[in-house]
C-alpha cells in the first residue's frame, strides 16, 4: 500500500463512488444527442423548472455576505409551511446532508443501521461513510415493508432506521402501524418524505408522541430548486438543536435561503405543476395497464418503477436513452427488468408512450 493510503481512515480507502445523476454533458457524449434535446426523466426532477418569481428573486441578493448560522428566516418560513415550531426544524443541503448529519449524530464504530432494499442509495452509502454497517432488510413481493424481519434484525448496535415513504425507486408508502412498531422500538426512526408532495401522507402527526422520529423533506424534487441543494429535517426539540449544533454554520447558502423564501411565498403555483406532474404519471400508468410486457408497480410519488419482460434494466435504458429519455436503470437483483421512470411534461409522457409501443411491438429484438 502506498504512503498516502495507509493514512487513509481505514474504512474510507475503498469507497464505491455514490452514483449520481449524470450532467447533462456526459449524457450528450453518451448519446450523441445534443444538451438541448435531452429529455431527463431519470432524477425525479421537476421538468417545469424553477417558477419565473423565484428565479426572478436571484437578482440582487448579497453575495458578498455570509448567509444565517442560525437559518432563522429559513427555518421559520418551513416552520408556517409544516404549520410546527421552527425549534423542531434543520435545513441541510439537500435530503442528503440531513441523512449524513443524522448518522454523524448517532453512529459510533461499528454502529448499524437499517435500510430497507430496494431503496434510496443514500442511506447505505451514508452509512458506510460513518464506519457503521449497514444491514438492508428486502421487502416483499409489494414492496411494502417486512417488519418482523425489520425487528428481529434489531440489536443493541442498531442506532438508526431509514423508511423512505413513497420510497425511492417503487413509490408505495408505508404504513401507520407498521411505522409505530418501529417507533416504539426506542431506535432512531428516520421516515425520508422527500417526495411528500406529491404523496399528499405524512407520518407528521406521530412527532407530537414519539422524540425518536426524524422526518426528512426536501425542496428538489417538487419545488424545482434541486440545483440550489434544500432539505429540512422535523424531529424532537432534543434532536433538532444536536443537529443544528454539529452542522456547518453556513451550510445554507444565501441564494438557496433566498429561493425557499419565494417557493414557500408560490407555493400554490407550484402545487399546480405537482397536479400537472401526477396526472401525467397517471397517464402513464393507464397506459402502461393496456401494454402486454410491461408492468407498473402503484406510485404515489412523481416516478413509476416499470418491469419489462424479457428485457434488462441495461437494455430498457439503452433503448430510452437512443430516443433521446433518459431513465434510471438498476443493478440489483431484485430490480432485474426494471427501470425507474420519472413524470413528465405532456410532451415527455407522448415520447415515452411512443418507445413503450415500439416496444411492445419488439421493433427493438
Ligand atoms: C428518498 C429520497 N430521499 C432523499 C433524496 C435526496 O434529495 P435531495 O438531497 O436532493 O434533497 C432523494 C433524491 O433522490 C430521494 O429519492
């Protein structure tokens, strides 16, 4: 091993890189297709863009200053959104620095923590960033969460659980009884509801009973700022101060304040591009019903995980990204002839309806 290696943390000399949505760059010399006519329905994103009131708020914003530690303008605008007090309240960079200022909260060496496969890639690669193991507890044949399996995995390491709900990549929420069980175990109960809008659940109510449930949300995917790098946490008083007292002092920055501000201000007229964006799922769904090698899994959130009989996840994609859509294909197992399509505009969900028949037809074998 060379010198520098060996000063590596041992647990961080081989990390697998997380896998990220490609640039629209690399998606272009991938393809060959040019940047403007790239058709991303592969990160859940919002296609309609960030509203004209909010990027129109952008201009004059001091950037020479460094933005709030305390994040007290963010975290109050949250806090009237989610109508809880703003001391039940953290804003991270993303969903993602959340989940990684939760595990650096609770995780000593050789912790565990507890996801449920398939599910957001995040919380394993978080986990192993924080020398804790991670043990991935598959769901069943619907997806939904096995709870006895989930608790008899329990030991006197596991420091946390993460139940994303729609969970990433198959949609499907989780249930009331199932998350008390869970919360009852005493453990960190951390449910991700990144994709609540669209869902219209929350688990939000068991936090006035229960200090050990963190809920995770985020600004990404439904408020079309997932550029600007937004998520907040709901948790216990107890919980939210510890966090707010680890994280970077200027993790939020100033334009990104600045857009949540304006996108809690337009709320309504961004509810009216989620509306557009589940009818469009919808949409796809029908359609997807009338298709003979194709099948669906139930949704409640801006994406819908399809199976394709007799062909890969790699090729399904290959085939998508040839007509210029790009999906989320998979490498697991359990997700073998899947990929993860996310909702569109009208004029997206027409194109992909058009590969779907053309496959359906096997022009592609
Ligand atoms: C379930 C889930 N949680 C969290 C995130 C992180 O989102 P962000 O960091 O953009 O807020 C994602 C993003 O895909 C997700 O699917």
């Amino acid at each position: 091993m060379d010198n520098i290696s060996k000063k590596i943390r041992k647990h961080l000399r081989i990390v697998k890189t997380y896998e990220g949505v490609d640039s629209n760059t690399n998606l272009s010399k991938k393809s060959g297709i040019p940047t403007k006519n790239l058709i991303r329905l592969n990160a859940n994103e919002n296609p309609y863009g960030t509203i004209s009131e909010v990027k129109n708020s952008l201009q004059g914003i001091a950037l020479h200053e460094y933005p709030d530690p305390e994040q007290k303008t963010i975290r109050k605008a949250i806090s009237e959104y989610v109508n809880l007090p703003d001391n039940l309240i953290i804003a991270g960079a993303g969903g993602d620095e959340i989940i990684d200022l939760i595990l650096r909260l609770f995780i000593n060496e050789k912790d565990e923590v507890i996801d449920c496969i398939p599910t957001f890639g995040m919380y394993n690669f978080a986990a192993k960033l924080s020398n804790s193991s991670i043990v991935s507890i598959p769901r069943n044949n619907n997806w939904e969460l096995d709870i006895k399996k989930i608790i008899s995995k329990i030991t006197d390491k596991t420091k946390v659980i993460f139940i994303a709900s729609p969970n990433n990549p198959t949609g499907n929420l989780a249930q009331e009884d199932q998350i008390i069980d869970l919360l009852e175990t005493g453990i960190i109960v951390c449910l991700d509801e990144t994709y609540f809008e669209f869902s219209n659940f929350s688990f939000l109510h068991l936090l006035s009973k229960y200090n050990n449930l963190i809920i995770i949300r985020s600004f990404s995917k439904w408020a079309g700022i997932a550029g600007l790098r937004v998520g907040y946490a709901i948790s216990s008083e107890i919980i939210t101060k510890h966090l707010m007292d680890i994280k970077q002092p200027y993790n939020i920055n100033v334009a990104a304040e600045n857009a949540v501000i304006q996108t809690l201000n337009y709320k309504d007229k961004l509810f009216e591009n989620v509306k557009k964006l589940m009818d469009e799922k919808i949409r796809l769904e029908e359609h997807i019903k009338g298709c003979q090698n194709i099948t669906s899994f139930p949704s409640q959130a801006n994406f819908i995980l399809c199976k394709f009989s007799g062909f890969s996840s790699e090729k399904i994609y290959d085939i998508f990204a040839a007509e210029g859509i790009f999906t989320r294909k998979f490498d697991q197992k359990m997700l073998e002839n899947c990929i993860r399509i996310s909702a569109g505009t009208p004029e997206q969900t027409d194109k992909v309806i058009s590969v779907i028949n053309k496959i359906e037809k096997s022009n592609y074998i």
